[in-house]
C-alpha cells in the first residue's frame, strides 16, 4: 500500500513537472512569436515612414522646384533665393 501510494505520489511529481515545462516552452514559443511581429510591425512602420519622407520631398520639389534652378537675388532686401520659391516670397 505504501508502495502504491509512492508510485502514485512520484507519477504526479513527474506529470506536474512535465506540465510546468510543457507551459514554459510554450511561453517562450509565444514571446518569441510576439517578438517577431513586433518586428515586422517596426519594418513596416519604418517603410512607410521611408515612403512619406520621399513623397514629402518629392512634393517639395514639385512646389518649391529643384535647388538647382536659377538662383535669384533680391534688389531690394539682398536675400538669395530660387526663382520660384514661394517661402522666401518670390513667386
């Protein structure tokens, strides 16, 4: 009976074990999982931030026109600019 209960006593020991390391692993599997979409999320996040930084430009450009068109200095204030900038004042 004592033997029994021993048996019985050291095969839950090793059932709770297992479990507890089963539910490990499976953490570890799930934060590692977690991990990897966190970084795709910032690839993604990154890409986008990369496509409106030269879509911003891009729009730039097409506002403001190229740094190397004719440059232009004021007769009055002596201030140096594009023909065609518009931040400046000169239109």
């Amino acid at each position: 009976m004592f033997q029994a209960k021993e048996t019985e006593a050291a095969a839950k020991l090793a059932a709770a074990e297992t479990r507890a390391r089963v539910r490990e692993e499976s953490k570890n599997r799930r934060l590692e999982e977690e991990e990897k979409q966190a970084q795709k999320r910032r690839q993604r996040e990154d890409l986008v931030k990369r496509r409106e930084e030269r879509e911003r430009a891009k729009q730039e450009i097409d506002r403001f026109g190229r740094l190397a068109s004719k440059k232009l200095t004021c007769g009055v204030c002596s201030v140096r600019t594009r023909v065609n900038d518009e931040r400046e004042g000169v239109e």
